[in-house]
C-alpha cells in the first residue's frame, strides 16, 4: 500500500476541493491516502503557511503531496502553487474556458458575493430542512399541501436520511410517511397520503439488509424477525404497484443516489445548488 | 442579462459535476443560468440521448450549452464530447496529471468499486445522521459519551443543520444542546454537558437575525421579542467566556463555513469523504 498526503486547499470552506479530489482518488485503489483539509486561505500569510506546511510534507514523505484546490484569488493561489505539491486547482484548470464561453470575465475577487447564509438558494435550503424535520416520520400531516415530495417506506427503509439530504443539498421540501401494520392492510391509499398521489415515491431494500439495519437498533423482537421484515416489504412493495407509485429499491445506493435517481424521474427541479 | 444554459452530466449522480460546475459559476455575474442535471448517463445509448439534447439547445440557444461533466467511461464520454457543448470535463483536466503524480493507472470502469453503501465511509454518515437526530435539541443526553461535538446555541442560532451538515458531510457524531433559561441564568454550567468541556462548542448570531429567524416561526410573543432576544444571546455568549467554550458567530455564514471553521479549529477528524 502506497502512502499519500493529500491536501484540499480553499479561500472558502474547501468542500468543492474535497468533492473534486474525492472523486478523483475513488479512482485508484491500493492508495492509503492522509487527507487534510486546509480552509479560509485567503491572505498571503496564510498562503504562506500552506506552502509551508506542503514543503515540510513533500520532504518528509520523500515525494511530494498532492494538493486540490480552489484558490481563487490570484496572490494566494500564486504563493501555494510556489510550493513542491502536485497542484491540481479547479481555477486553474476551468476558467479561462468558461470566460471564453460565457464572453465574460469572472468577478475579482474582492467583488464576489459574500454573505451566502443572505441568498434566496441557501435560504431554501434551510427552510427544506426545518420541513423534513418537521414532517419526519408522518408527523404534521398537515404540512402535506407544501411538499414537493412524500416518501414513503417501512420503517428504517432510508427515507429520513433521503429528505434530509435533498433538502441540505438541493432545497426540495420533501416529507415522509411510514407505512405502519393499519396501511399495509388496508385495500386503499393511507388518508393522510391519498390526496397527494403525484408526490408520492415509495422506498424499499432487501430483507437482509432492512433486518441488519433494524437489529442495530432492536436486536430481538418481532420488529427485526425475518418473517415480519419479509412480510413488511412484500405489502410495501404491493401497495406501491397497485396505486402505481414509482419505488426504488435502496439495497446497493447511496443517499445521493437515491435523492438524484428520484429528482430526475419525477423532474423536481432543484431549487438551491451548493458550491 | 445574457441566458445560457448549462448542463451537469455524469455517470454517475452528477453531485460532483454540479459543485465544479456551480462553485465556477459563482464566480461571475450578470448571467441566467438554466442548469439541468443528467445523471447516470452510463451506457453508450444514453451518452447519444445526451448528445442530441445538447446539440438541440445548441440550436435552440443560438450558442452552445456549457457541459460540466465527470464522465469515466470512454465511451461514454467520447460521444458526449463529440456533441456541440462547450466541454469542461473533469476527468479530462485531472486524471492524467493524478495518474503521473499517483504513478499509477486509474481503475479500468468495470472494476470501479460500485456499492456504496456498504463502504465504512458510508456507514459513519448514516449512524451520525441517526446520532444527530436521537440527541437533537437535547434530547438522550446519556448519548453524550458517543458525541464528538457537542453544539450550544440559544433557539434557532443554527444548531440542528450545523450537525446535520457535519454528520451527512463529515460523518461526525455531533449533538446540540439548546441553552434554555435555567442555564442562562445559573453560575456552572449545565450538569448534562458539564462532564464533556472539551466537545463543547458554541453558536450565536446578531439579535436582528434571530429575531427575524424566530419571527417566522412564531410572529408575537416573548420568544421573538427584542428585548428577550438580546438578553439570551448576550448571556450565552458571556457563558461561552466564562467557561473558555470556543463559539462562532454564524450571521453571515453558511452551514458549510460554520461547519468547515468548527473543524479546522477543533481539529476533528472528517470520518467520510463524499464523492
């Protein structure tokens, strides 16, 4: 196994550099990489620092690290990419090719828009996430009318992470509703639900897994028996074909790709947008 | 104001083509951006679909679209590139120098590790989800043991997304403590986090905007009034002095910087990476 330092170097918070990096390196394996996260660089002293810190790394890993950035002002990101990294930055690499095709200059630094937590996108997303809370697990039924979006799963099937996280990434108001024994019998659609037919996705997962997940939680007892996980999902999934609401099975994906999977079927637009 | 429109494509969910994308974006101004994301474009027939969408745009738009995309399969990323977008790829700009610098190949597709969600890096973002939830607004204080951070805020000063954030991102297990009047007013700090100094780290905002914040939820009354505003958040942060609890002003700061300052200064370790 090779050793690697890896740096994500931002003016900013540095979840773009870790985001691009991270990618990059899922790309290899038999890597055990060291990564370290060095945000708010945004002065030539602390630029200066940084190139420090990498040079002491370069010479005592005996090869240099690899260093992710998005270094936007120009003085900070000339004094890092002085130091003996490997310098992958974002800027570098994107900007010239998106003046030219935007016909535009990119804003000087001491121009660009500061106060995120102030713009309409970010204001979504802290909204959606007061929204997923407050209607997580079929709580305020009321709140229904506002959603864009109402899971439904047995319980544990991922649907609370899955509203959570369209909501912190991309402001959707999505909320969801546990399908209990009463709904798993019942011949027609849960009252609550029954008006929102078109917002409606359901949620479900193997029976291995839902009972792994549930054991952690409660290892003996009917909740986490083989017998009622199977039952459980077997009357999910069937409720979800007899009222054609559009499922996806959670066994092998990730929240991001459960959230993006149902954002592009139902063409819910995403109201916010992180960077 | 010129309109341009832009798309994020991957094959995969397309999250890493839109922080690239939108991290770039936000660096200019006076432009109208329609963004479409197209995720899972992973087999050749997709690729072509995507490719008539943006040559249709193209016309449409009288200018080409701008593509940001993380496409890993040649073949796939071939046909899209062949399209008439303006191309910004981040394989394209990075995967070579990685490799050099690596010095070693990047894994060929089909071998690429595709079950995320049984990866550890995983796992720590979902029971630190769960962990965030179960000790939420001071909830489970015996879960304190298990806390890496432990937040404290008067109401709404930002504490629930601030460790949703931390536990979806980061994976780390981060629980919140709402100072209520009791503790505002004693001399020791309150006996549930009393035993945990070191994870204790503080939340406050300007009176205006909690104000503003708690109007919302509830318009009259003491619990948005000036004056009651003001007093709590003087005395938590004269509690925060007094016992040394390191805190952050989160006014003009998203969930991303108050997240990315609690980290570097406390020097927690970022558990999961997403990519």
């Amino acid at each position: 196994m090779v050793r690697r330092t890896v740096y994500f170097v931002s003016d900013l918070t540095g979840v773009t550099a870790e985001q691009l990096g991270n990618s990059l390196l899922a790309q290899f394996e038999g890597i055990d990489i060291k990564a370290v996260t060095l945000p708010f660089v945004d002065t030539a002293e602390k630029a200066r620092k940084v190139a420090e810190i990498i040079d002491r790394t370069a010479e005592n890993d005996g090869r240099p690290p690899i260093v992710f950035s998005t270094l936007f002002i120009p003085e900070v990101r000339a004094i890092v990419h002085g130091s003996n990294g490997v310098m992958l930055d974002l800027f570098d690499a994107f900007l010239d090719p998106l003046e030219r095709a935007l016909g535009k200059k990119s804003l000087p630094t001491h121009k660009r828009p500061h106060d995120i937590s102030e713009s309409r996108s970010y204001n979504y997303r802290i909204r959606a996430m007061d929204f997923a809370l407050a209607t997580d697990d079929g709580r305020n039924e009321r709140l229904y009318s506002q959603a864009e979006l109402i899971l439904l799963g047995v319980s544990r099937s991922g649907k609370t992470p899955t509203c959570l996280y369209l909501a912190l990434q991309y402001g959707v108001f999505a909320a969801n509703y546990p399908l209990d024994d009463d709904d798993l019998e019942a011949e027609a659609l849960p009252g609550a639900i029954a008006p929102y037919r078109d917002k409606l996705y359901g949620l479900t997962i193997s029976p291995e897994r839902l009972r792994a997940i549930r054991a952690e939680r409660r290892p003996t007892g009917r909740y986490s028996s083989p017998q009622r996980v199977a039952y459980e999902l077997r009357a999910a999934e069937a409720l979800f074909r007899r009222f054609g609401i559009p499922y996806i099975d959670a066994t092998h994906s990730s929240i991001e790709e459960i959230a993006s999977t149902i954002l592009s079927e139902t063409g819910l637009e995403r109201r916010a947008r992180t960077y």
